[in-house]
C-alpha cells in the first residue's frame, strides 16, 4: 500500500444561478455521480440556505462526497475524496461537470495518507475551460492590452 | 471578495488504536472543535465500519469538517472547510490534534474559489512532528546511514 486515498477537490465557475440554487437537482446530481462512480452511500444530509445556496454531504464507503454551492457567484466547491481502488473519483466530477455546466473548472488531487514510496506527493492542480469562456477570456485580455496600448 | 473558502486537508499520523476505534470519542473531539473554532453546527452524520475505522462529517453553516480514521494505521484524515471570516479553522485543527494526539500531522491549506487578485493559489503544504517521533526518524536514519557505511 502506497497512499490511503484520493482526494479531488473541485471548483466549478460558471454554472447557473437556478442550478444551483435547486436542492432536488443538486441531490440528483450527486446521488447520479455516487452510482456510476461505482461508490456506496451510507448516509446523506443536507441543508438549504436562505436566501440562496445549499450545502451536500454524501458519506460513503469509500470516505465522502461534498458540495457547497454560491448561486450569486455561479460557484460551487465539490470535494470528492475516495479510498480503495474500485471506485471512479473522476467519473464521480465528471457526472457532476455534466449536470452543473461549469464553464470554468479546476481541479486540485491532493494523495492523503502516505505509507510508502510515493516520491511526490505535491498536490496536482489543472484547470479546464468550455470555448465560450476561452474566448471571453481572450476578448478581454486584448482589450485590456488595447486599452493599456493608448 | 478574493477568496470563498478555506480549506485544510490534514493527515495525522501515529494516533492511537483505541482513539481512533472510539466512535463517541471522535464524536465529542469533533463537536468540541466545532464549538471553540466558532462554527455553527446544521447537522451531524456518521458511521462505525467493522471491524474498524470509522467516518463522521459535520455540516456546518460555515461548509462541513470531516474525519476518516484508519486505526490499524493510527492514521486519521481531517479535513476542515470554511467560509466566512468569522471561525477559526487553524483552532479547530489544534482541537481535533489534542484529542487524537498525533505523533506526525501534515496539513495542506488550500485556497478554494478564487474571485480576485490572488497571486498565488498554490495549495501549501506544512508537515510537524512531535520530538518522540522526530527522534525516531533521525535514530532510523543513522541506522540506515550506518548500514549502508558497511
């Protein structure tokens, strides 16, 4: 045994108000992410804050799922942290991508418990991005240098 | 606003078999730590696996805390995420360090949903050891070092 477990932790930008703020589907979303990951849900609370946002915690066999949402924002944080091999961590933010339509996401692996060689166990981070966003992005990077060029 | 949450992911080591079994001591360590680090509690879930090892994720109005505990390797996964100004995540870490007793703890502190002008998001990583444990290491170092001198 090299490390006890897998730890995602998932910021997603750019999702919609509305989706967000839908306890029913954010539940729906999450228990989708636990069956086709091929996880186990032991128990799964809940709460529904006013006057937006929601906050998910899946308690599995294999450790836990979590997602707060900030509907104002368009932000959600998503913590996917599995142990053992036979589940699928990033199938799980796959699904959840699927549902939630992130325009921007980032994803952090960070490796929890080392008992072994690993011989690095720096946290891996990368980040992805829908078209229409990259374009956004690029539009205001030349206008910010067009307008620093006058 | 430049951030939303905080979050520290922390893996002690060398905890106790006993302690980390105890589903009512990890309980009451939790709470207390909820308590003194100004977090207000939504609602608790947990569960004891057999033969050992046990999970318990705490919702919190703040985004949740959570422990996995692995006693056949004294080892315990913590995890704390907050938002919000107001409670005190590094607090509930020296909480939880003081009920389990850790001989080894490594803490990574990671910065989640950036809305400003972070330079740097890097997770940061800070590894502390208690001076039995650090004795330990250096004693096992020599004896390599020696062994390898033959």
């Amino acid at each position: 045994m090299k490390i006890i477990g897998k730890h995602l932790t998932v910021d997603m930008y750019g999702c919609g108000f509305d989706t967000l703020d839908n306890l029913e589907f954010v539940k729906s979303a999450m228990l989708t992410a636990v069956r086709e990951a091929n996880m186990t849900l032991l128990d799964f609370s809940y709460y529904k804050f006013e006057p937006q946002g929601l906050t998910a915690l899946a308690l599995l066999a294999e450790s836990h799922m979590s997602i707060h949402t900030y509907p104002e924002l368009g932000y959600a944080a998503v913590d996917v942290f599995t142990c053992g091999d036979h589940s699928r961590p990033d199938k799980a933010v796959a699904v959840l991508k699927s549902f939630l339509r992130p325009e921007k996401t980032k994803i952090t692996n960070i490796r929890r418990g080392d008992f072994g060689s690993e011989s690095d166990m720096k946290p891996k981070v990368k980040v992805s991005m829908t078209p229409l966003r990259r374009v956004r992005n690029t539009g205001a990077r030349v206008l910010s240098f067009l307008s620093r060029a006058k």
